[in-house]
C-alpha cells in the first residue's frame, strides 16, 4: 500500500481553507448591508489561502504513482457486484 499522507494531508488543508472560508459568510453581511473593507480583505485573504491549498492538493494528485483509475468503469461495477465479462 503507497503511502497516502501527503494525499490526505493536503486535502485535510483544503477542507480546512474551504471551512475557514466559509464561516465568513460574506453573502450574509452583504444581504444585511454590513459588509465592510474588512470583511472584504478578510474574504480576500481567505479566497487566497483557499486558492493555495487547492493548489497544493492538484500538486499532490498530479505527482501521484499512476495506478488503477479508482472510479473506472470496470471498478465501479465491481463494486456493485456486477460480474466481469
């Protein structure tokens, strides 16, 4: 089994920027007319640090062992019990 650490590691920080993002609620403050230049630049902030964490997890995903296509076709109804023909 290859080791899937920088795998879950990265997408474990991009759950994270995206929770992180999230929780701002930018739409909220703007339907209640309180969105301020903070909030803006803290939104941009976090779009960015968001932004960079996807970055890193496609980083990850394309420096990845190839292997079998974990959703492919033939996999996929494997695991519905389906037999091979």
């Amino acid at each position: 089994m290859k080791d899937s650490r920088p795998l879950m590691d990265a997408f474990a920080e991009a759950r994270r920027s995206w929770d992180d993002l999230i929780t701002l609620q930018p739409d909220v403050y703007a339907g209640g007319g309180n969105l301020d230049e903070l909030n803006l630049a803290e939104l941009s902030r976090r779009v960015e640090t968001h932004q960079a964490a996807i970055d890193a997890l496609s980083d990850v995903l394309h420096t990845e062992p190839e292997g079998p296509e974990p959703h492919s076709a033939t996999n996929a109804s494997a695991g519905r019990g389906e037999s091979r023909r």
